[in-house]
C-alpha cells in the first residue's frame, strides 16, 4: 500500500466505525429514515482508490495489539468529515435525507490557565438549535442527530480545549454535482465548461 492508501484506508475505517456506531446508537426512526434517504439518492457508499472491489463493505482498524477485520460491516456513506475544533455561527444546511449526524470523540482541557474555567461556565463550542431552544453540550462520546434544515450553530469555544469528532452528512450541493458528473459520464472537463456556460 502507498501511503496515500494507508491514509485513506485509516479514515474510511474511521468513519464506518463511526456510521455503524451511530446507527447503532440513534434512534430506530432516525438510522431508518436516512438508510432510506441514502439508498433513494442513488449515491454509492464510501470506497478508497484502488479498491475495485466495489462491494462497499468492511474495514480495518490498526489496533496497538494487531489489525482488526470487520470484513462484512457497512462502509460509510459517501459524505463524512472528521473535525477538529469545529465551530460555525448560525446557519441551515439542505440535505437529502432528514438528519445528520455526528459524534464527539474528544472533548479535552489542553490547557487548564488558557481555558479559564469558573465554577461550572462551559467551555463552547456546543451545539446550538436556536428554533429549538437547545443547546447540547460538548463531551466526549456524545452521539447526536439533527434536522439541520433548522437554524443551528455552536457557541464560541475558549482557548486551551481541544474538540474532535467525526460527522456524517448528506449535503444537496454533493449530490447535485454527483448527479450532474454522472448524467456527463465523469467527464470533469465537459462539466467544468458547462458550468463556466452557465454562469456567462
Ligand atoms: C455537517 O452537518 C452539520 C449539520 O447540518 C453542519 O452544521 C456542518 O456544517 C456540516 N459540515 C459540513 C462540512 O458540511
């Protein structure tokens, strides 16, 4: 393997293990319906270069004791991020299928005088759902879904704290441009000049 491959490989078994954790986690409705929406959408699930297998299913963790072989768990879907120190003000994402999703694998003081924590004061970087009124705080091994069609955002985050997470999203603006390189067979630069068409 190309150290490229090694990269990749690490991060498409990061974020199976995080899709099959979250749908083993959130609620029936929610894993269900984004199943559904993922299937409709026509998007294959997430594979590396150079893996012409196509089946779209197992991965392997590098574990300190040896490598571990989930040969026949779902890969991820096709969009997914790993973050660190995510923060964004308010905002509303369109997606094609009902939720996101994403996990918080590290929530850390780094820096106890940098931070400056007070009796019980947060350190930001929490989730915010302003239509909702709730705001889910951050902590390591929390699992969350949402309708981000509703506006939300995170508070700020103090300094000296060291946040990370992996996140799986089904964002419109992929979609379309998945379709779109589809429906002109992968041919980037006849899609690169249609769209230089479109815009003049
Ligand atoms: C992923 O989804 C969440 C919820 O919609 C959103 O806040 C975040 O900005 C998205 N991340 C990216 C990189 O699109």
């Amino acid at each position: 393997m190309t150290a490229r491959q090694e990269k990749d490989s690490c991060a498409l078994g990061i974020l199976a293990l995080s899709w099959n954790l979250l749908v083993a986690s959130l609620p029936a409705e929610v894993s269900a319906s984004c199943i559904k929406a993922i299937d409709g959408a026509g998007l294959p699930s997430m594979t590396i270069k150079g893996d012409g297998s196509g089946e779209y299913s197992g991965y392997t963790l590098d574990l300190p004791n040896g490598p571990l072989c989930f040969s026949t768990a779902k890969q991820a879907p096709s969009e997914g991020y790993m973050s660190q120190n995510y923060k964004s003000p308010i905002h509303t994402d369109q997606l094609y299928a009902p939720y996101a999703m994403n996990w918080v694998t590290l929530h850390s003081i780094m820096d106890p005088d940098q931070c400056q924590l007070h009796g019980d004061c947060s350190s930001g970087g929490n989730y915010v759902d302003v239509s909702l009124r709730v705001v889910v705080k951050c902590a390591t091994d929390t699992v969350m879904s949402m309708q981000p069609k509703f506006k939300h955002g995170t508070t700020l985050a103090r300094e000296g704290v060291c946040r990370q997470g992996t996140a799986i999203n089904f964002s419109r603006h992929i979609k379309k441009a998945f379709d779109k390189a589809i429906a002109i067979e992968g041919d980037v630069k006849a899609m690169v000049t249609q769209l230089v068409e479109e815009k003049k």
